[in-house]
C-alpha cells in the first residue's frame, strides 16, 4: 500500500511540475517556460515569424527573469518569410525540424548550441550559408536535406559522426571542409549515407588529411580530396578558382579561366535528349541547343561558381538550324553573369542587337574576336543576330 500511495506521489508531482510550464507571448515571441529553473523554450507561434528575427537571450513576466535556452520543435515551421535568425548564446539546442519548410536564407549558429535536432532545415530552398560551432559533435539525420540553394559548408573539427540522408538533395553544394583531423563516422540506414541523394561525383572535399580521408567509408566516394591549407581553416576567398568563360570560336566549345591550372567540370543538357520516344510520323524535330555549366577546380583551391551558357546551333542565313547536320551551319554561346549579355561565335564586325521583351532597343554592339555585349537591368532579354532572335534569361 505504502508503495502504491509512494507511485500515486510521484504522478502527482510529476503532473504538478509539468502543470507548472507556462506559454507566455512577448513582443511577438512565444515561449515555454518553467518558473522553476527559470529557462524557456521559443515555440511555434503560428507562422508570425518573418524577416529578420533577433531572439532575445532573456525575457521579465512578472519580475520573473526567463532565459531562452533552446529553441523548440518545428518552432519556424513553414515561416516562408523568414530571411535570418539571430540566435542568443544563452541556446544550448535546436529541436526538430527547427526551421523545417522556412524561408530562412542564412543562419549562424552560436557556441553555446550543442545540439540539432533530426530534419533541424528540412527543405529550406533559401538556405544559402549556415555556420555550424564546434559545439557540435554530429551532424543529425536529415539535417539539410533539399537544401538546393547551399553551396558549401564547413563541418568543425569537433564533429565525431554524421547520420545518413544528411545532404540529401543538396544539389548544388559544390564544395564541404571538414576540419575533423579524423573522418567522422558515417551512420548509414540501409546503407544509404550521410551523402546520399546529392552530386558528390562534381563536389569538392577539403580536409586534413587526404589519406585517412580517401580511405575512410563514404568519404572516400569524392572524386576531388584536397588538403587543406596549414595555418587555415578553409582556403581563404581570395583561393577560390575564378568562374570559367564559356565561348565558342573556329567551330569549337571553349572553356577559359583566369586562375592556372585548372581543371573543367562541366555539363551538357539538351531537350532533345529522349529515352523511347514514341512518334508517328517518323518526323524528329530538334531543338538544335545545348546548356552548358561548368566550374573550374585547382589544386589548392576552392571550386569556382559555376558558369552557365547556352550553345545554339544556327543556320549561316541567320535561322536556327534544326538540322545539325546540315553543311552550313556555326554555334553561338550566349551568357550572362551580374547583369552582363555576351554573345559568342560572331564574326567580326557582325552586329548583335539586344531588346527588352517588349521590342524596347537595349543597345547594338559590334563584335570584336567574334564577341559582343551588353550590360543591363532586365530580367530577360532578346538577342537578334541576323534574322535570328535568342531569348535569354539574365542572371542579376
């Protein structure tokens, strides 16, 4: 009996410390906390959050002084117009899915975390650039998966391990550092890894020991293992390979770049690339183009930004050709880049007139080593070279 009433307590106490958790709502914050310790959770406040949030490390109710020590589950859960957090060093934690479908474009996370939570930036399109302290000892499941718009990540060299799917979808991370001296484990769930489902056959690794990296599991599926630079975290921005020049010249696809010694990694796609393709008329109509990107990599160096053109196969009389192979025909490689249009595989002393979508003159150039250009505002543009017309999207 004893022991039953001893049972009947401890519910009741527990029920009674839980009952004790408040939600308090302060200058648009909503918060969980415990008058006891003193320490609040920042929750989920019903997708209010937006812009550029700076969390306090602290809060007064009633005379009451709470600290913010972490900041709950799904607590940015699809807060779409969110662009930054700044986060108090008074936060010990990141729940799960923390900032899962958010808007969030970059984050730095303070010293004082030292946990994040499974799927903590769980398709967060905006992500751009995270900072990861070395607090951190591993890298949860699911942590960055579809995060299209990272590039690259540094991993301190506190980290011990990494959970599978944790880049999955990544598809644009062109280069990760990995400060560990030793290769992190790699957990895997059915031997899917921590770098499953993004391009690491075109992405860079930079750690610090290259041996024990190549032959550690998942690490060494990279392709492309530098050492880091002594004296360096990472190489520095002034290390980083400069962004390749597409062009076409004497029937030829170029590549080009200012820093030596690179190597090109580039990419082809076509539309009319087809797998069984079922057509009745026995007609194939090509499209007679060709994206191109390509970046460029260097011992010592960091990956460049990818480049990005397009090649049109053009008749001689000015018409694109969608017979490649007919005899006369040339390519022309059109770009742009922070505003700049150029056109490539002119000859010299052709014209390329540019207009706005509206039939608005932008401005003629004359070609000079079969190239000419225009710098504008305009989010996309046409490009008439002869009788033929090119409509391109202008990369600002």
């Amino acid at each position: 009996m004893k022991r039953l009433l001893s049972l009947i307590t401890l519910v009741v106490v527990a029920m009674c410390c839980y009952a004790e958790q408040k939600i308090y709502v302060v200058d648009g914050f909503k918060y969980l906390a415990d008058p006891d310790t003193k320490e609040a959770t920042l929750i989920y406040n019903d997708n209010k959050y937006s812009g550029d949030v700076v969390i306090p490390a602290s809060f007064t109710v009633d005379g009451i002084e709470f600290k913010v020590t972490a900041l709950g589950g799904q607590c940015f859960y699809e807060c779409y117009f969110l662009e930054s957090v700044t986060i108090p060093e008074s936060v010990k934690s990141l729940g799960n899915e923390c900032f899962k479908f958010s808007g969030i474009k970059s984050l730095t996370i303070p010293h004082g975390v030292t946990t994040i939570g499974e799927n903590c930036f769980y398709s967060c399109h905006s992500l751009k650039s995270v900072s990861i302290p070395s607090s951190i000892t591993y890298i949860s499941n699911g942590c960055f998966i579809n995060c299209d718009k990272l590039t690259s990540i540094v991993l301190p060299a506190s980290i011990k391990s990494m959970h599978y799917c944790c880049f999955f979808g990544c598809t644009a991370l062109s280069n990760i550092t990995c400060l560990a001296p030793n290769p992190p484990t790699i957990i895997t769930d059915c031997s899917i890894t921590s770098f499953a489902g993004f391009y690491s056959s075109t992405c860079i690794l930079y750690v610090p020991n290259v041996d024990a990296y190549k032959a550690a599991t998942a690490w060494k599926d990279f392709p492309y293992i530098y050492k880091i630079k002594e004296g360096g975290d990472q190489p520095s921005d002034k290390q980083q390979c400069e962004k390749p020049i597409i062009s076409f010249a004497n029937g030829k696809l170029l590549f080009s770049d200012a820093t030596k010694g690179v190597e090109y990694h580039y990419t082809l796609t076509c539309a009319d690339v087809k797998t069984n393709e079922a057509i009745d008329n026995g007609i194939v109509d090509l499209a007679a183009s060709y994206d191109i990107e390509v970046y460029a990599t260097a011992e010592g160096y960091r990956a460049s930004d990818n480049a990005a053109a397009t090649l049109y196969w053009v008749k001689d009389d000015g018409k694109i050709g969608t017979d490649i192979n007919t005899a006369k025909t040339r390519g022309l490689v059109v770009s742009s880049d922070q505003g700049l249009v150029t056109c490539s595989g002119l000859n010299d002393g052709e014209q390329a007139i540019f207009y706005n979508t509206e039939g608005k003159l932008l401005g003629k150039q004359t070609a000079q080593g079969g190239t000419a250009g225009i710098a504008t505002q305009e989010k996309m543009i046409i490009v008439k070279v002869g009788t033929t017309s090119l409509k391109v999207h202008v990369n600002q």
